[in-house]
C-alpha cells in the first residue's frame, strides 16, 4: 500500500486559478483517513503553500509534511517546524545573481523567509499573483543577504531555448549545483544532489516509509527526479514531454480536470500497482 503521495502544486494539484478543486479535495481527505500522507513538494517556500494546506485540511496540522524549495527544506506543517535545510553559500548565489544581470531574465534569490526578485517585469507578477508575496530589489549586487542563509536562486524567461542557452553558459559555476526547469517559465539553482526526489527519499526515511510505498505527482523537469526516485511516478496529463517517457503513468485529466483524484481513486483505492 502506498503511504505518501508527493505532490507539485503549480499546474499539477492547482488549477489554472490557483484553487484545488473540489474532488481533488474529497479524494485527499479520503486518502488521507486511510492513512496516507499527502505532501505538497513544491519550488516555492513553504511559506508560500498556507492557502494550499487550508483549502485540504492540512494547516497547521502535526505529522503532516510540506516539501519546499525544490527539496532544499522539508517542514512539519504544525507552527512550519523545520525538519530539513540545505541552501546555496552566499558566493554562489551572488555569482548568479551577478551574472543574470548580463541576460534578459527576472532574478529570484530566495531565503528561508523571503524572496528577492530584481527586474520584476509585469508578467512575472501577473503569474505570481495569489502565489506568493515577494521583495521587489534594484541593487546590482545581494551584499544585504551576506549574514542570511539562502536557499536557491533562479531566473525567469518563457523562451526555454533562451534559459538553456544560460544554463550552457554558466557550466563553469555550476559544478556544485542542480539545476532544473519549472513552470515552463524558470531555471533553478540549488545545491547538489538537492531536489524533490532526495526531499521525497529523506521524508521517507523521517518516517519509515520504503521508497516503494510512496507516489510522487508532478508536470515540469523539477519534479522528475521525485517522479523517478518514487514507487509509482505520476505525470498529468499536461505535464511537459520530456518528462513523460519516465513516468509510470500519465493521467487522463490535466490539472484543471482533477488529476489528483484519479491517481488516489486508481492507486490507493483500487489497488493497482
């Protein structure tokens, strides 16, 4: 029986406007009364998911989890108490931060209680609208972040070429780092070998699941390694191809058409494997 199901959030559990939807609710919460923990895993802070973990049941609530920053944290939802942190060094993310000033990109660097965003052009808000709340800069440098731990950074463009292009580019800095795409919009920076698969496998150890036990649900390049490290690997239905050829199974519904419900209702309550 699976015991964890790991899920991204944006354009996976969320719909288009934001919201869960009803049956994805009700199939949640059936889940979760069989025993099985639903864990959102998320790029974003888990400061970001509280509307999320209302909307099913989950604020504040003890031994119930939430995977953000791409793996880099890992908190119990009761009073968000840290289980598990690995972020980027200073040098890292103000190398990064110096070299996106050189392309057309929106800059993100995140730290455990805020995100910083420079050249925060209109449509990165339009998108980041009820997500999440984030710190407008226009320094050419984060010597204001040197005494704070910071956990990831990235780079915002919607032509997947151009970030490709810099990621190309910037091999010389990212020996020490993993890098993924997500919400066919960004370029992630975090530490080695940090990702939603490792957050998925260390929540499993936290909690003596078997890797085989758990269900991971995802759409983008950042949630592959979880897809491929989980039991069972879920790709919805508009879910990018590159991931596809490593899914276990693509839903039929896409994230407006309650996907989440119909891998609970095929794999925890029919049983299939």
């Amino acid at each position: 029986m699976y015991k964890i199901i790991a899920c991204d959030l944006d354009e996976t559990l969320l719909c288009d406007d934001r919201s869960v939807s009803q049956k994805n609710k009700e199939a949640i919460l059936k889940a979760k009364k069989r025993g099985v923990k639903f864990v959102p895993a998320t790029g974003r802070g888990f400061n970001t998911v509280d509307k999320t973990l209302k909307e099913l049941g989950l604020y504040n609530k003890d031994k119930e989890y939430v995977i953000s920053y791409n793996g880099g944290a890992i908190t119990e939802n009761k009073d968000n108490q840290l289980l598990h942190f690995e972020g980027i060094s200073f040098q890292l993310a103000s190398e990064l931060y110096q070299r996106g000033l050189q392309y057309d990109v929106c800059i993100h660097i995140y730290t455990k209680d805020t995100v910083y965003v420079y050249n925060y052009v209109q449509e990165e808000k339009d998108y980041l609208a009820g997500r999440m709340e984030v710190q407008e800069i226009f320094d050419n440098n984060i010597d204001f972040l040197k005494d704070q731990e910071i956990v990831k950074a990235l780079y915002m463009n919607t032509n997947y070429q151009y970030l490709k292009q810099i990621e190309n580019d910037l091999k010389d800095i990212t020996n020490d780092v993993d890098v993924s795409y997500s919400s066919n919009r960004y370029i992630e920076f975090n530490h080695k070998g940090v990702n939603k698969g490792q957050g998925l496998l260390t929540l499993a150890q936290l909690l003596n699941v078997k890797q085989e036990e758990t269900i991971a649900i995802g759409d983008n390049f950042n949630d592959l390694s979880m897809i491929k490290v989980a039991g069972l690997g879920v790709g919805v239905h508009n879910c990018v191809d590159g991931i596809k050829k490593n899914c276990d199974y693509i839903t039929k519904a896409t994230n407006n058409e309650d996907a989440i419900a119909e891998v609970i209702e095929k794999f925890i309550f029919n049983n299939e494997r």
